[in-house]
C-alpha cells in the first residue's frame, strides 16, 4: 500500500482521519462541498484537498501518540 503525500505512515493517516471524522460528528462543518454524509468519507476528501493540517507533538513522538489537527481559518471546529 503506498503512503498518501505528507504521511509517515498509513496508521497516521488514518489517525487523522478517524479525528476529524469526529469533529464532524460532533458538529464542525465540512471544508469540503460533497455530496455524502459519512463522516469518515468527508474527513477522507477533506485530507485529499489538502484542507487538513496535522502536526506531530514534537519530534520524537511515538507512534502511539496522536496528531493535532489544526483546522484551516474561518472553519468550525
């Protein structure tokens, strides 16, 4: 499976996902027009356009250690 750009690996990727797909559940708007309403697939597309930012608590962080995310201005989070 390749890495999609930006990622380290796929479990962050999908860490990141899993998190924004929560702060859809819990209200935050969508930063990308679609047509569907599964959370997850929303977060999904929202990361392909590159409307996600992600930052990794400091540089030796472990793996088990979840990302930040970092919402793009004028967005709810």
């Amino acid at each position: 499976m390749e890495l999609y750009k930006g990622f380290d690996s796929n479990y962050r990727y999908i860490l990141v996902a899993a998190r924004r797909a929560r702060q859809i559940q819990s209200g935050a708007l969508p930063l990308v027009d679609t047509g569907s309403r599964k959370p997850c697939r929303i977060a999904e597309q929202e990361i392909q356009a590159d409307k996600i930012k992600w930052l990794i608590p400091g540089k030796e962080a472990a793996e088990s250690e979840q990302p930040e995310l970092v919402a793009e201005p004028g967005s709810q989070k």
